[in-house]
C-alpha cells in the first residue's frame, strides 16, 4: 500500500530536523524546514556561509529527498526574498 504524500513529507521533514540538530555545524543555527512532494525548502537565519552550506549539504543526503530550496539567511548569501524565474519555456535551449 503507498503512503500518501503528507506522510511522507512529514517523515522526511522529521529525519532532515533531527539531522540538523545532530550536526556540529547547523546544531545551534535558527532554521525552519519544510517538505512538501520530497523537495525540502530551508529558511531561517545561519551565521556563515559555510553553516547555510552545510544545512543544504545535510537536507540533501536525507534519504527520499528530491531537492532542496535553501532560503537560509546568512552574510554574503543571496537575498531570499529575490525573485526566481521558473518559466522554463523562455529560456533559450544550448545548441
């Protein structure tokens, strides 16, 4: 029998929580989790750059993760409000 998604995305928010707490590196940082359809989105506030990294690294090992969003706030990281433009069809294919 298949698991319905929420479940699913509840227990890999629980893995990926306990994963963060566990790690020297994110243990003490303010981080918010999420998953929804296996792609996990971060947000709160990390420290470093090497913290919010790693809090990325670590969602993506859990196992069953699809993805990851890391809408971590931290110095020198990329503003998490920004804009992203998920209109795959304009974009110019290489060839």
């Amino acid at each position: 029998m298949r698991q319905a998604p929420t479940v699913l995305d509840e227990s890999l928010r629980a893995a990926i929580l306990a994963m963060l707490a566990a790690d020297s590196r994110t243990a003490h940082a303010d981080l918010r989790v999420g998953v929804l359809n296996g792609i996990a989105h971060l947000a709160g506030a990390a420290g470093s750059l090497p913290e919010r990294g790693a809090a990325e690294e670590l969602a993506g090992q859990a196992p069953g993760v699809r993805g990851v969003v890391n809408r971590i706030e931290a110095p020198g990281a990329p503003s998490p409000a920004r804009e992203i433009n998920l209109d795959l069809k304009t974009r110019k294919q290489p060839f």
